[in-house]
C-alpha cells in the first residue's frame, strides 16, 4: 500500500521529545536508578510517521507497512496517515506518549508506582507509558542530571580506527561503537545478512566492523533506501538505521 511518509528523522532516544509528565518520569526513573548504582536508559522514544514506518517494514511488513492485515514480530502500530491538517492514528510513540527503555528495566517495574508508570503492552517488558498518580515528586527533565557520564553529550560521527574512548575524548558518547557493533550483530542474525555481523563487539572501529558498515549500506540501498556514500563512515543517517532495524 502506498502510504509512505515523508522522510524525516526523530532521535529516539533523546528524551526531551517525550510527553510530560511521562518524561520526567521516565528522567526520575533514570536519575533515581543511577543513584543506586544501576544503569537505566531510554532506547527508543519518540519515532517519526516515517520511523514507524520504516519499523514495520523491518518487523515483517516490508511492502505492507500501512496494511493492517499484516502482523508484525513483534507487534508494531501502523504509522500515523496525513488528514491535510494532521497527522492521525499511529502508535504512541509518535505522539511521544510511550518510551521503551533498556537496562535495569526492573527498576522501572519495582517503582512504576512510585513513577506514576505502568506497561500495558503484554509480553513487552521495556514498553512504558504515563498512569498517574506517582508516590514520588518527580524531578523535572532538565533541572536535574543523572549520574550518566553520556548525560548531555551529543553522538559524533564514526571515522575509520575509531575507538570508544577516543569518541568520548572529542566529546562524544563513550559507548557508540560497541552499540553500533551491538546492533550489528542483532541485524546479521534476523535479516540473514553474514556481511553485516563486526565479529565482536569490542568498542574499537577496525576492519571487521568498517566492513559491516559498507555491507550494511548496501543492504538498506537493494531496500530502496536513499543511500548515497558507500564508505564505511558512520554518521547520523546510518546510525538511525541501524536503531530502526534493532529498536
């Protein structure tokens, strides 16, 4: 069905783009988990029309994304449609109304109370979204900084020997090649793509995972996917891919 949205990117994982007050809830869940010792993050937030539909199509439904007969695996909303006015429908996440998170995912379930939280989507552990009513005073997103080394810092472009602590060192994330590595992994394994798995997930950007990156780019242009550079820098645009394909 021929229903794709403009191509236009949100960062999943920033949390600024969540509704209140589920995102200063989930910011009290991750401040309040770093306070104990534990490590607590949002994976994915906020997805644009287009996110969504790129992630159905990677959950089973490529060439069907707008078409509610086709199940996905797991199950994944159909995107949000264009009335001329707004946009309509779709799941949650595009309203910024659900976060899914990753880490001691415990935590938010042993405080979702506490959080004014709860997880209505059975069999999905990580989903979470607003309830009400929270026994803690929440912290209000921005005011406070969790005790996240990341907190704050943008993701910087991948070059060629790369390491984790050299990214961190020019101010980015200490921890963006072994996620890319990570996911990687993940999408060899689902899509069947051998060329795509970095052999290991040690932080350090050498040939195996510069190899995985050319072949991944490949991979999403035979998608049809607007991939113009075939070098194995990693930047904005190959790093939201690679989350669309591992959420």
């Amino acid at each position: 069905m021929g229903c794709r949205p403009p191509e236009v990117y949100w960062n999943p994982r920033d949390l600024a783009l969540l509704d209140e007050p589920l995102r200063s809830a989930m910011h009290t869940g991750i401040v309040r988990a770093a306070e104990a010792g534990h490590v607590l993050y949002l994976v994915s937030g906020a997805r644009s029309p287009f996110q969504q539909y790129m992630l159905r199509g990677a959950h089973g439904c490529r060439g069907r994304e707008c078409d509610s007969s086709c199940r996905c695996h797991p199950s994944t909303a159909l995107p949000a449609v264009w009335n001329g006015r707004e946009w309509v429908g779709g799941s949650k996440h595009q309203r910024g109304e659900a976060a899914d998170m990753g880490g001691a995912k415990w935590f938010l379930h042993e405080h979702q109370r506490d959080l004014g939280i709860h997880f209505p989507v059975s069999g999905e552990d990580w989903h979470a979204e607003w309830l009400g009513n929270p026994r803690w005073t929440l912290l209000p997103f921005g005011k406070t900084q969790p005790a996240d080394p990341n907190y704050g810092r943008p993701w910087k472009q991948i070059n060629d020997g790369d390491t984790d602590a050299r990214i961190y060192a020019r101010g980015g994330l200490n921890n963006q090649i072994a996620e890319m590595q990570l996911r990687y992994t993940a999408i060899s394994v689902a899509e069947r793509l051998p060329g795509v798995d970095p052999h290991g997930v040690d932080g350090i950007y050498g040939r195996e995972s510069q190899i995985a990156t050319n072949n991944f780019k490949k991979w999403l242009r035979s998608l049809g996917l607007p991939i113009t550079s075939f070098d194995s820098k990693v930047g904005p645009k190959t790093r939201d891919y690679y989350r669309f394909f591992t959420p």
